[in-house]
C-alpha cells in the first residue's frame, strides 16, 4: 500500500522535512536533550508556527482538518529525526481526546492554549501491575460537591515533567479490572497533593511517577461521561498505537538509509562492505522489514481516518508487526556498524533506544499479538476489537 498525498499533505511533509533538516539535525538534538529541561519550548512555538499542532484537528476544532494522514506525515518525520518534543503526547493523545470528547466547554477552555503552543498535556492512564490493561486502574475519584478528589497512582507517565496538565483514569464506581465506573479528568499538574517523581528515560526524553493524594479536581473537568471513561482510552490508545507505527517507521527509514551509506563508504580488505553478497542479503531483509511495516501503518492510518469496523484489533496487529519489523531493523543496523554502532556518538543507537521504547509504550508487540488474536481480557470485552 502506498497513499498518495494530496497537494497539501505534499506541501506540509516538505516543509517539515526542511525545517527539521535545517533547524533539528543530530548535533542540535543531542544539544537539547542535554539541557535541564530535555526539551526546547522554542522549537514547540516554531513547530506551532508552522501549523503542526493544530493539523491533524478539525476545523471545528480550531485544528486545520488533516485527520489522521496528517499525524502520519508529522509523526514519521519526527522519527526520521529523533524528535523528543511531546507532539504524541500533547496533540493525538489529549488534544484529539478532549476534541472527540470533551464537553463543548472544556474544548473552549483547553484546546486554544494547546494550539497555540502554550499549554503542554500528558496521559497518565498506566498503573503499577496494570500489564497494558486500560481497565486496570485503582485510582480513586470520590465525588465531594462541586469536585471529585483523586487518590491513587499512575507509572511512567511520558512527558509529565514538562506538562501543565494531565489526562488522568480514575475509578468512580466498580473494583479495578471493571470495564465499567472508569471516568477521565483533566488535572493541573501543579495541583495541591499531586506529586511527580521524573526521570530520563532510555531514549532522552522524561517520564514521572504520579502520585495523587487526595487531589481536588472541579467536577467540570471531567471528560466524557461518567463511568464510560474506558471507550475513550481504547480510541486514545488505537490513534497513540497507529502514530507511533508512523514514528517507528521514520526511524527505519533512517536506520535503513544510514546502514547503507556506511556499508558504501566502510571498506574491510580492500573492498567496500556492501560488496559482500551476505550483507546485501542482510539489508534486503531490512529493506523488506520497512516495507511491511509502511505498509502496515498506511493501511492503519486509513482505517483509523475511515473509523473502520474491528479498529482496535487491526490497531494491535500493526503494533505487534510493526514492532518486531522495526527491533529487527535496529538490531540488524548496529550490527553492520560494529562497534561505532554501540557510540552515543553515532545516531544509531539512539534509534534504536527510542524503537525499544516506542515497543514498550501501550502495550509490547507480545500483548498486542495475543490481542489480535483474541487471548487477552481486553479483547474478549471489548466490542471494538472483535
């Protein structure tokens, strides 16, 4: 499968393109993640002028109307490149959550300040001992007058170090692994008795540990209806799953481009590396490896675009496929570079840490497949992933 882009979508993946070639190279990257705050606010404000974070929205929105083909394009470029900014994070995950959604209200409230760069959001859904399950959360929300108060915990919460607000699952009726009594709310990060403990993780960007003691969150702020907080976190993680195969994807192809030019340049005996039939094969594998998950991840963003019946298990398929296609892409990358492979000085292996996290992010390839096939909890209850 190959999508053909429209004049815009043509104009908007060029332009990316340029402005990360010029303004987001290796060095400028490395430079970046190496400050305290990991990330740069003004390379966020230039990527909001450029009209990234409002693309895929609709109009309706404030958003310029690409839907999911444009999330694709941004996506995979910014896996090209290694972006740490939290496009993923802020824009498919909260934005386009609060936009599918939210009350008419909240959209008023939150979506300006996203779009226009100023506000940064994270999804702190996972929890201790959850293993991907979306219906485990032991979070509390009790409801006390105009507010609910949140007690509970939530783990490796991409981008909350850097977020003004957090998109958080908590439980207002059931026990933990109900499907039902799962509601979402929208929580000010520097609340009274919500505490983080950040950290790096192992491709450079922050994560947290969430801590909610006691938080009050105005009853305004929850999003969707009460109890039926799980629908909206299946979506959620069906666009975060399919953006994120479009990022592993960008990686590959650099992975894929890299390895070629090395094996052009790198001599042993007297002869180019690319000379030797066996390593030839080993890239004509990569190569195939790439098409099958572009492939894949088109055939997804479509779907996803079309709300295809049965979205959620083709979602887990392109995760599973694309996750083993891309580790073995990375593998096979830092081996053909030999040791320079293992440098942190080589961009190599950081495509390689941010593939391993991007597996580990909503559910590994293992969980997924095992969804696709039928053999998880999630997809026997769940309507949409039969």
């Amino acid at each position: 499968m190959d999508i053909a882009l429209s004049e815009e979508q043509e104009l908007l993946k060029s332009s990316l393109q340029r402005f990360l070639r010029d303004n987001y190279d290796f060095a400028t990257r490395q430079k970046i993640v190496a400050r305290e705050a990991g990330w740069s606010r003004e390379l966020w404000r230039e990527l909001m002028g450029l009209g990234l974070l409002a693309a895929p929205l609709t109009e309706d929105a404030g958003g310029l109307g690409g839907g999911p083909v444009a999330s694709m394009i941004i996506m995979q470029e910014f896996g090209c490149n290694l972006v740490v900014e939290p496009f993923l994070e802020t824009v498919i995950g909260a934005a386009q959550t609060l936009e599918a959604s939210g009350s008419a209200e909240q959209k008023a409230r939150f979506l300006p300040p996203i779009l226009d760069g100023q506000s940064i959001w994270a999804l702190a859904f996972a929890e201790p001992r959850g293993r991907f399950d979306l219906e485990h959360v032991t979070t509390r929300a009790e409801r006390q007058g105009d507010s609910y108060v949140l007690t509970g915990r939530k783990s490796a919460v991409s981008a909350a170090p850097w977020a003004d607000h957090l998109i958080v699952s908590a439980r207002t009726s059931g026990s933990a692994r109900d499907g039902q009594g799962i509601s979402l709310f929208a929580v000010d990060r520097t609340s009274p008795r919500l505490s983080l403990q950040g950290y790096r993780t192992i491709d450079s960007r922050a994560a947290a540990d969430v801590t909610l003691d006691g938080v009050s969150v105005p009853a305004s702020n929850m999003i969707g209806p009460e109890g039926a907080g799980l629908a909206i976190l299946e979506a959620c993680r069906n666009r975060l799953i399919i953006a994120q195969g479009a990022e592993a994807v960008g990686a590959m192809l650099a992975l894929n481009a890299a390895t070629l030019e090395y094996t052009k340049a790198r001599k042993q005996f007297g002869v180019p590396l690319g000379s030797f039939q066996v390593l030839q094969h080993r890239m004509v594998d990569m190569f195939i490896a790439q098409e099958e998950a572009l492939s894949l991840m088109q055939h997804a963003t479509l779907a996803l675009a079309s709300d295809e019946a049965g979205l959620s298990r083709l979602a887990s398929g392109a995760k599973s496929r694309i996750g083993e296609a891309s580790r073995f892409v990375a593998e096979q990358a830092i081996q053909l570079h030999g040791g320079m492979g293992m440098s942190d000085e080589l961009n190599v292996g950081h495509y390689a840490k941010r593939i391993t996290v991007i597996n580990s992010q909503n559910g590994d390839p293992g969980f997924h497949l095992l969804r696709f096939a039928g053999l998880t909890r999630s997809a026997r209850t769940m309507p949409s992933a039969a």
